[in-house]
C-alpha cells in the first residue's frame, strides 16, 4: 500500500442504540469500577398533572425504584436506585421501562438519566 493508502477502520464499539446513552456509558466507563460496578442512578419523567405523575410513581415503585415527586409547578418524579451497575446491558432496559411507563400518561415525558461516576 502506497503513503496515500486509506487509514485501517477504528474498531466498532457496542452501542445502546442511543448517542446520548453511550455518551454517559463512555464517561462512566473510565471512572472507578467502570461498567460493573453498582451506581447511584437517577432518572427523570415528566408529565401534565399530578395524576399522571400518581401513575408514574406507583410504575417506578414497583419497578423497584425509590421516588420522589418533582416540586408542584411541575408534574412528575425522580426515581433512583444504587444496587445496579450501570452498563451496555441495564441502559436499554431501564430506558425502555421508563419511555413505556411515560407513555402511559398524559403529556408523559422521559426525560434522561445520571448516575454517579
């Protein structure tokens, strides 16, 4: 191959199928315990009113979350746990759990994640 050859690909990295996700993912990996490691994980839903917002409570409830109310000018919860890792695996899932539970009410909004690096 000539000096003017094309550069060898860089390898394909797993993705969760959402920049923003693998975005976090790649930032949470170089910390402390990287991916295996149990993290304290945030996740934010919106909705129109405080009865949507009952809906997603009992939802993240009994998925397992903690959760709090947002305060009253707006409608929703913040649900968090710190017993699962957070990774290639468990993004995509939790992300689908709480896209369905905003679903399914009014105005219902998932609005993103954190977790602790």
């Amino acid at each position: 191959m000539g000096i003017f050859g094309r550069k060898p690909a860089a390898p394909q990295l797993p993705t969760t199928g959402h920049a923003g996700d693998d975005q976090l993912l790649a930032m949470i990996a170089q910390s402390d315990g990287g991916l295996e490691v149990p993290r304290h994980w945030l996740h934010y839903v919106y909705c129109d009113d405080n009865e949507g917002a009952a809906v997603l409570e009992a939802g993240a409830a009994a998925g397992g979350w903690t959760v709090q109310r947002v305060v009253p000018e707006h409608s929703g919860i913040v649900a968090e746990r710190e017993d699962w890792p957070v990774n290639l695996e468990t993004v995509p899932q939790v992300r689908a759990f709480f896209e369905s539970l905003a679903a399914s009410v009014p105005g219902g909004d998932y609005d993103g994640w954190e977790a602790s690096a």
